[in-house]
C-alpha cells in the first residue's frame, strides 16, 4: 500500500476541525486525521508493506523547464536555492513535521527523494513491486498507473477513508472510456487548471476519450492531425496543430517517473512503534494520545 501521504494530510486538514489542537494551543487537524487514516486503512486493508510517500519537490524544475505554467498558480514564494514554498494554509504547514516526527517514530516508511513529487516515488514503487499494489490517493493523476493485469489498483477518498472509490481498469473505461495508461494521455488533453495546465482549447474530457477510442493514443492521434485523409473535423485538426508544441512536452510533465533513484528502506508494516518512548512523548507533547493508541491497536491486531 502506497499513500499519497501530501493528498491526505491536506484532506485531513479540511475534514478534521481546526478546534483539535495541542496542549499548547497548536492546530494537530492535519496530524490527527492522518494518523487515524492511516490506521484506518491498516484496519481495513491489512497491507503487508505501507510506504508514506512524500513530497520532497513539488514542482520539480524538470517539469517547469517544459511547462513553465506547472503549478505556477501554488507558488507561495520563490526560492533560488531549492523548492519553492506552496501556498499553504498557515495552520497546517507546521504540523508537517510533527506528522514526520510521529510516521518515524511508529516505523511507518517514509520515502521522498530530492527532485521528485510523491506521484514519481509511487510511480518508480509501482513499477518495481512483485505483488498486488494500492494506491491510497486523492490525486486522480494516479489512475495513469492502474493496471489490472498487474495488480495495481487506485484507492480514492470518497469520504475520509472509510468509503474509497476503488478504481480498477473495469471502473476507469466505464467513467472514463480510457484504461490506466490512456489516462495520461486524457488528462494532458482535457488539461488541469489545479495543476497550470492548459490541455488543448476545446478538447474536453469526453472529446478527448473519443479521440483515444478512434486513434489509439496520442501519438495516433498526432498522426491523425496531420493526415488529411484522417475523420478529424477541421477545428479538432488546426486545434491539435497549434497545440502541437504544448504536446510534445506535455507527456513527459504529466506521466509519473518511474525510474526515481529511491534510498534503501524498510516497506514492512510494523507490528508495533519503533521508537515506543519517543511516540508516547510526541503523544503526551501535542496531544495526541487517542489517534496514537489506536494506529498502535491497528498495527497489532
């Protein structure tokens, strides 16, 4: 099981009251509704390995070399050296490190690499895994890597975990009309304002399926744009033409890497915390005593 660790601390921060706060007064929404989704899922799923994975950049300057729009709206403060800051909320940036201090400390791994958002980390994980893979996520992004004949399947939020919208390939042709790998190709079509993408004008996410039914994917339908004996109409055509540029980088910014250079870890879901003493302190600190007892009964059980 891989999480998208970034995608559901923000989703814990907005579906967990702000009114959940440390002795000290500190907003923990984000770290407690993190800690009971995680031990929710261990509950539910029983994974044999679970990785946090985390966001080391996220918006890495590979991607904005070739789509300078890419997130561009997030940026919070510009940075020469390193990331840049993201926009945001004021209250939940510092309880990210408290939810490191405390995946550390329960032994639960946790894997960013310098360079690369979490979306490549699963991807390179996916890639390498023998066995069945979940991907717990509120990114639909990641559809891009279901795939049922190897196993790998998306498990999206509906409602905090508890109800997940399990996307295999059955369910992504029947909302979609695309598979896994197709998905990629619809999303850098459609386009992604959250994500500064602009897709291609007037190719919206049904136009954009058909166009991947009829021509196979987007290197077909590259072709088709520039055949004149192809079905396109003459406005999908010059549509396509002018947009040519944008697709010959788009892929690359929107498919996941799956060649990130990981560092040597442990995925296995440990039975009970690594660092008992240094857990109950985090607890007892920032009062977090219910959410820890109950991912350590989860562990356990």
């Amino acid at each position: 099981m891989l999480l998208d660790t970034a995608s559901l601390y923000f989703r814990a921060y907005f579906g967990v009251p702000e009114s959940v706060k440390a002795p000290d007064g500190t907003p923990v929404n984000a770290v407690r509704g993190l800690l009971d989704f995680i031990g929710r899922l261990v509950q539910d799923h029983r994974p044999d390995d679970l990785v946090a994975c985390m966001d080391a950049d996220w918006r890495p300057q590979w991607r904005v070399e070739l789509i300078p729009s890419y997130k561009a709206h997030r940026v919070a403060e510009e940075t020469a050296a390193g990331p840049d800051v993201e926009e945001t909320p004021d209250t939940l940036a510092p309880q990210v490190p408290i939810i490191e201090a405390a995946l550390d400390a329960f032994g639960i791994a946790r894997v960013g690499v310098a360079g690369y958002e979490a979306d490549d980390v699963i991807g390179t994980l996916t890639a390498r895994a023998t066995g069945p893979v979940d991907i717990v996520t509120g990114d639909r992004d990641l559809y891009q890597l279901v795939d049922d004949g190897r196993q790998r399947r998306v498990l999206y939020p509906l409602k905090g975990v508890g109800t997940l919208q399990v996307a295999d390939g059955e369910w992504l042709r029947a909302k979609y009309g695309v598979d896994g790998p197709g998905y990629a190709d619809l999303a850098l079509l459609r386009g992604d304002p959250s994500d500064g993408l602009p897709g291609v004008p007037g190719i919206g996410e049904k136009t954009a399926a058909k166009l991947l039914e009829a021509y196979g994917d987007l290197a077909g339908i590259v072709a088709a744009a520039a055949d004149p004996k192809s079905k396109l109409t003459p406005t999908q055509r010059r549509r396509l033409e002018e947009a040519r540029p944008y697709l010959a980088v788009a892929p690359e910014v929107v498919r996941v890497a799956t060649d990130v250079p990981l560092p040597d870890f442990d995925p296995a879901l440990p039975a009970e915390p690594a660092e008992p003493e240094l857990l109950d302190a985090l607890a007892r600190r920032w009062g977090l005593g219910g959410a820890v007892a109950r991912l350590r009964t989860a562990l356990l059980a």
